[in-house]
C-alpha cells in the first residue's frame, strides 16, 4: 500500500512538473505545497521531540544561545542617538579614560625596579602642541605651497643619503642671493627644521627635570642660534607652572626672560612671525645678533638661568669660531649650559671638544685663589648628562671619530610636516648628540642603593621565603584555630624591611637622584639574546664596557635589561666582569682612529729625534756601515783578480 501510494504521489509530481514547463518561469511554490497524503499519525513524545529540534535550528539560525546561559554574540541592532554630554559629565569621563590609563601604565611600570624606572624615563614621543601648530600654520597658509616644497628639498633633502637633514648649512655667495631667498629659507626652516629641533630640546630638558627633580627651577634663557624659536617653544613648554593636563602654552611658563640670539636674518624674522597673535603671559622676549654686556648675569644669580645652543656648533665655519661661542657661554654666568648637535661625526665631535672645553674652564677655577670666596656649589664644572664622569671621553678621537655617542627621539609629524615633505609616514625620528654641564663640583657617590626591587623581584622573594619555610607538623581539624581576617599581614620580612628603609616616594626619588650620577648610560641599543641581555655602556671609570646581564642573576635585573633602551642609564652591576671595549690606537691608515694627516700642525714637537734611538745606536749604525763597505770592496778586489788571469781553455 505504501509503495502505490508512493508512485501516485510520483506521477502527480511528475505531471505538475510538466505544466510548469509548459508554462515557462510560472511560480510552483503554491503547487508543491499541496500535499496528496494525509499526514501521519505519530506518538506524541516523537512530535515533542521533533518540534525541540525544530526549535533549536531556528535559534542557530537567529543567532540564539542554543543553550540557556551560554554565551553568544549579541544580534545586530539599530544605533541609538544619545543626548550630548554635559561639560561636567564630559570631563568626568575623560577623568575616568585618564584614571584607567594611569592605573594601566603603573601597573606596567610597578613591574620595574624604582631605579630602572627612574633611569629609563624617556618621551616615546613628543607631540607639537597646538598652540604651536597653528602658529606655523598661520605662517604656511600665506606662502606658496609648491614653492615651499622645492625651498625644503632645496636645503634639507639630502640625496647622496636619501633622507631628510634638519641642519641649515646654505651658503649664499653675495649679499643679493641672500636677502632674496631668507625669507622662503625661513618658512622651510620653520615648516621643516622647527619641530625637529623641538622635539629634541625638549626631551633634553625632560630628562634633565627628572634627573635634577623639582628643587631645580628656570627664569631666564639664553638662546645662542635661536633660529626661529625652537629653543624658546620648548623650553616654555617645558618648565610650566600650570597642571600637566593642561596643554602647553607660553602664557603659562615659568620662564620670564628669553634672549634669542641669532645672526641669519631669514630665521630671526620668522621667528618673530611666529610669535604674532600669540599671549605669551609675563614672558619678556627679546631677539638680537649678538649677546650684550648687560645680559651677563653674575655668578651668584645665574642659578636659575639657562645657557642653551641647540644645532650651532655645526654652522659655524672654523674652530676659533666655535672655541670662542663656548668661551662666551661659559661668562655669562649661567649656572646649566645645554649643547646639543646632530649625531653626525662633525657635531659629536664639536659637543666632545666643547664638554672638553668647558670641564677645562671648571677646573681652573677650583685652582684659581680668585674663585675662592665663591661657594663650593658654584666653582668648577661637572656633566650632569649624558656622561657618568667627567674624565675624557672613550668615544672622542679627534681626527679620526669613528663611533658617535648620539641618541634618537621621535617625533609625531603634524600635517603641515607630512604635507611639506609630501611623505605619509606619520613618525620622524630625530638623531641628536648633547652634553648637560652644571656649575659646581661632582656629587659624591652615596654608599646606600635603594629602590633596585619592584614587582617582579618581590614575588621571587616570596616564593623563595615560601620555599625555604620548614614543614610543619599536621594537626586535626578538630582542634581551634583562629581565623586570618587581615592578609596584609602576610608578606615576606626582607621585602617590608626594605621598602621600610627606602621611605617615602619622595625619599626614594631623592635617592635615586643621587646615585644616577655613577650609573653607567647605555650608548647603544641593547642586545637582547636568548637567556641575556648584552649592555654597550659608558662607565663611571671613563672607560667602555660590555656588561652581560644573563636569567640566572636575578629575575629582577633581568627583566630591567630587557626593557632597557638605548640612552637609558642601568642601576644593575653586572654578575660577571664585564669586558672592556676599546678602539685601537696605532691604526696609521688613513680614516683610522687616529689622526694620520695634519695631526701635528701648529704643535710642538714632544722629543727630539736623537731621543728616540737607544744610547749608542749611532756607532753601532756606523761600525755596520764601516763593516759593509769594506765587505764590498774586499769583493771588488777579488773579482778584479779573477779577471785579470788568462783563460787556458780553448776549443
């Protein structure tokens, strides 16, 4: 029966099927819906579960959780229009953003060693704040764009390197060239070479606010090449007396006083363009050529004033004119003297003949009895960055540098960067070598090494004092035991008494600040290897050492080598001697790491030649001279009497 059944059922569809195509495109739907059999009669738990599975494919196929509690995907919805945010509510919330960020990076941070944290400190990036942005803006939006690009390319497109330059080396052969091109060499400067200064002179004086903390005040600066402005734009920025979530602006500076000293007319210009519609508070700005017999400051007074030559050293034509900017520095009493260069072999070498020039004025002084009555902290001269010493420099031979102490910062690009340099790349990174030299004598090297613990060496000591406790007897559960309300309680000794010893975080930080003066400064990148970390550093002995930090010394030490960066100064001593690395002195060739041509003009000579022979050496050189020539004449004559004999051969 249900075969026949089956075969009607067959033929019908059969015959429906052929009307459809009679039909041509005539929907069936309708058709094939009608059934010829009557439905089957089930038991009533098989419908019950065949309607649970029916009601289980419509739900994965809605997106529904197939079973209760389980986890899905939310389905897609319509967006909701909020109401705007009040301003109290929109600052509330960008209270609680900043609140989960801050919580987020001291988390990272508490990972690290106080003292790594401290040596390590750097801008990742530096951001041109607005006030600046659009001041530059301003300034582009009334220049011909296309004309600014071939001005930028023109003088710092550097196409034997393929790379941007941010150094101003033009030179003009008239006066005419000159005073045509300093204004469009001024705007590209500005668009181009600006921010890149910026950014540099800015994290200098980061890192020198937190090496010197905030005892360490600035009023005054005083700018040889200003160019136009960078040096006056960061320092401003940096040394606010308004909130640090406020943006930077000059109006909120503590510095009062700014002498821009500039001699290229196209710079300084711009830089007073810059400067136009801008509040800038209770500053007093001042542009001139050259620096003036009343902007010297006494000895006693300098202690709050800054003398800053950012990117100067290189523009300038021969060495009296640099040996004589330093010499002027250095008399104008300014208790902080910042250089800073290009990372180039020329401006390493001018930042190490300058720290040189300068260490030398200082200690002069400590042996003149005219300088006696001043105070200690205000005679001599020692670095306060980047060098740990103030010794001669393991990198400096000059003549012939071939390593160059120098460090990197980026840099965000605004737009009007990226539009002048027609580039999409919206970082910049900025080479930069400097030297920091404050008044005064060394600090001592305290006896006390604090804050070398964070969270990672706190939970090695307390899984080490976990591990090290003895085994205690087991005792039943019946007997009364006083329950633990307070967890606190529970830590290891070693780690409370040391924290108890650091103190406070302002004690700690003060510390930290003392003992950074010896601490080795990391010249390179790190090498970073499996198990360790390998340090290129410059020690406090003057001297360049390899130190390799491997695991087995510490879970803690460790960890800071690996989050080290270059420029970074590394509290840690080495578990093994570290090997001291050196450049060979007696390399005579050409480009060799010492000076091979020129080296001894306009010096006198150190000995006379006799003195270079051992005593003696001259009659033996003339008995040997003596022997030889009566050799040669001995054979002389014996040749002439073989000669002389008649030949008895014949043929």
């Amino acid at each position: 029966m249900l075969q026949s059944r089956c075969s009607g059922s067959l033929r019908v569809v059969a015959g429906q099927t052929l009307r459809v195509s009679r039909a041509g495109f005539a929907s069936t739907s309708l058709r094939c819906s009608t059934q010829p059999n009557t439905p089957l009669n089930l038991d009533p738990s098989l419908q019950a579960l065949l309607k649970d599975v029916d009601i289980s494919l419509m739900r994965a196929k809605s997106g529904a959780p197939l079973v209760e509690g389980s986890m899905r995907p939310n389905p897609a919805r319509e967006l909701e229009v909020y109401d705007d945010l009040s301003d109290d509510e929109e600052l509330q919330w960008d209270d609680e953003a900043s609140e989960v960020e801050g919580l987020l990076q001291r988390g990272r941070d508490t990972r690290k060693s106080p003292a790594a944290h401290f040596g390590s400190g750097r801008i990742g990036s530096v951001v041109i704040p607005l006030e600046l942005q659009n001041s530059i803006n301003r300034l582009i939006a009334d220049m011909d764009k296309p004309m600014l690009h071939q001005d930028a390319k023109r003088l710092f497109l550097d196409d034997e390197a393929g790379g941007w330059f941010a150094a101003y080396t033009k030179k003009y052969n008239s006066y005419e060239q000159r005073a045509e091109h300093y204004k469009r060499d001024g705007a590209a400067f500005a668009s181009i070479a600006l921010p890149a200064h910026y950014s540099v002179i800015y994290s200098v004086f980061d890192h020198v606010k937190r090496r010197l903390g905030p005892d360490w005040k600035v009023g005054r600066v005083i700018d040889w090449g200003a160019g136009t402005g960078s040096g006056l734009w960061a320092a401003a920025h940096s040394f606010q007396s308004a909130d640090e979530m406020i943006d930077s602006q000059l109006a909120l500076s503590s510095v009062v006083n700014y002498i821009g000293i500039e001699k290229r007319e196209g710079l300084l210009s711009m830089g007073k363009r810059l400067l136009q519609s801008i509040n800038l508070g209770n500053m007093n700005v001042s542009w001139q050529r050259s620096l003036h017999e009343g902007d010297s400051v006494e000895r006693a007074d300098g202690g709050d004033v800054v003398a800053l030559s950012a990117f100067q050293l290189s523009s300038l034509p021969t060495t009296f004119a640099r040996k004589d900017l330093v010499k002027e520095i250095w008399e104008s009493g300014a208790n902080m003297i910042v250089l800073i260069d290009h990372n180039t072999t020329e401006g390493f070498e001018n930042i190490a003949a300058a720290r040189q020039k300068l260490l030398a004025f200082g200690r002069k002084e400590l042996k003149n009895p005219t300088f006696d009555s001043l105070p200690a902290e205000l005679k001599g001269a020692h670095v306060v960055a980047p060098c740990p010493h103030d010794g001669v420099c393991p990198l400096h031979h000059p003549g012939s540098t071939r390593l160059v102490c120098g460090f990197s910062q980026r840099m965000q690009r605004p737009e009007f960067v990226r539009k002048t340099k027609h580039s999409g790349v919206g970082h910049e990174d900025i080479g930069y070598s400097y030297v920091v030299i404050r008044r005064g004598q060394r600090p001592g090297v305290p006896e006390t090494k604090v804050g070398r613990i964070g969270a990672v060496g706190r939970r090695e000591l307390e899984k080490a004092a976990q591990d090290g406790e003895p085994l205690k007897e087991l005792k039943l559960a019946e007997e009364h035991h006083e329950p633990v309300t307070d967890h606190a309680d529970v830590h290891v000794a070693g780690v409370t008494a040391l924290a108890e010893a650091e103190g406070t975080h302002e004690e700690l930080q003060a510390q930290l600040r003392a003992e950074a003066y010896n601490w080795p400064r990391l010249v390179f990148p790190p090498l970073k290897r499996s198990g360790h970390v390998i340090l290129d550093v410059c020690a406090p002995d003057t001297q360049l050492l390899r130190m390799t930090i491997p695991k087995s010394q510490g879970k803690q030490p460790y960890y800071d080598a690996r989050k080290s960066g270059w420029g970074d100064i590394f509290p840690h001593e080495p578990k093994n001697k570290p090997q001291i690395r050196y450049q060979p002195t007696r390399a005579k060739r050409k480009g060799g790491t010492t000076a091979t041509e020129g080296s001894n003009i306009g010096k006198r000579k150190q000995q006379k030649k006799k003195d270079k022979y051992p005593p003696g050496f001259g009659q033996m050189k003339k008995e040997k001279r003596r022997r030889t020539k009566a050799f040669l004449q001995e054979l002389r004559e014996r040749t002439d009497e073989i000669d002389a004999t008649p030949d008895d051969h014949s043929y």
